[in-house]
C-alpha cells in the first residue's frame, strides 16, 4: 500500500492540544475526517485540516480521496521559547512559549475496509416513508 506524508514543523501549539484533535480522526477515512475537524471547536484544527489537505495532495499517485484514510498521525515536541513577563517589584517572570512538530500519514484503504464504510452508509440512510 502506498501512503503520503505531510509534516509541519515549529507550529505555535501545544503538542497536547494538538494531539487531543489528532485521536478524534486517527484511523478514519478522509472525508469523515474533514468533517469531524470542521465541527470541532478547538484552535489546533486549522493548522490539523491544512497539513490534513496538504497530505492528501501530496498522495497524488494514491487513488482518489474517497479512498484514502488516515493512517497516522502524531505530534512531537518542538523547541521551547523562554519569554520573560514582568512581575511584581521589579521582578521578571519567566513563562514558555511551546512549539511542535505535526506528521500525518493518508493511505489508500484496503478493498474490506471500503466495503465496510458503504455497508455502514446504506445503513445509515434515512428510511423513505410514504407520509409527510
């Protein structure tokens, strides 16, 4: 199977917010993902959605997007900036302002696992009733 990386390095998250986001579309095909990030209220979802949308393009060989899935994705601890803030009588400070290093990794889903998510849409589809 053939899969495509996209990485983005020295973001301006917390590797632990990021990685909150990151568990809710490991694993999942594409699309669903894409979906699940647009109605997640967290800061970290914009920088997730476009190294998302960057993976997928970078699998231009892959076969179309419907097919693909998120295979991994994982977020690793970047340098930390030491900031000084002014305190009280004169004091200084220190807080840090942490970075982090995001990969993820689309694939192309197996033939059972493509089965597997029209079976589950067929099911899902709301019921035709003759009455308004």
């Amino acid at each position: 199977m053939h899969a495509a990386a996209a990485h983005a390095k020295f973001v301006r998250f917390t590797s632990r917010r990021v990685n909150q986001v990151l568990t809710l579309i490991r694993n999942k095909p594409v699309e669903k993902a894409f979906e699940i990030l647009s109605f997640t209220p967290k800061a970290p979802v914009t920088l997730i959605a476009k190294t998302l949308k960057s993976a997928v393009a970078n699998g231009g060989g892959l076969k179309t997007p419907k097919s693909l899935k998120v295979k991994e994705a994982w977020v690793g601890q970047g340098p930390v900036l030491k900031r000084m803030r002014p305190g009280p009588q004169g004091r200084g400070m220190p807080y840090k302002r942490k970075t982090c290093h995001l990969t993820i990794v689309v694939s192309e889903m197996s033939a059972d696992e493509i089965k597997k998510l029209t079976r589950k849409k067929k099911e899902q589809a709301p019921a035709k009733t003759g009455c308004r």
